[in-house]
C-alpha cells in the first residue's frame, strides 16, 4: 500500500512539475512578445 501511495505522489509531482514549465515558459513569450510590441516593425498587432 505504502508504494502505491508513493507512486501517486511521483506521477502528481511530475504532472505539477509539467504545468508549472508550461505556464513559465508560456509566460516568458508573452512577455517577450509584450517588449518586442514596441518596435515599428511589430505595430500590425496592435
């Protein structure tokens, strides 16, 4: 029993540890994106 719970432990760090990574790495090309907004080149996306 104690494995199994130690199994759900691993597989939800690892889910967790996966979100996390996204939601950073999506957060830096927003705001890559944000910066890069201020150009001349960039002003169609207004």
């Amino acid at each position: 029993m104690e494995v199994f719970i130690i199994f759900i432990y691993i597989v939800l760090f690892i889910i967790t540890f996966i979100l996390s990574f996204l939601s950073i790495r999506y957060f830096i090309t927003m705001w890559k994106f944000k910066n890069r907004k201020k150009d001349d080149k960039f002003k169609r996306f207004d």
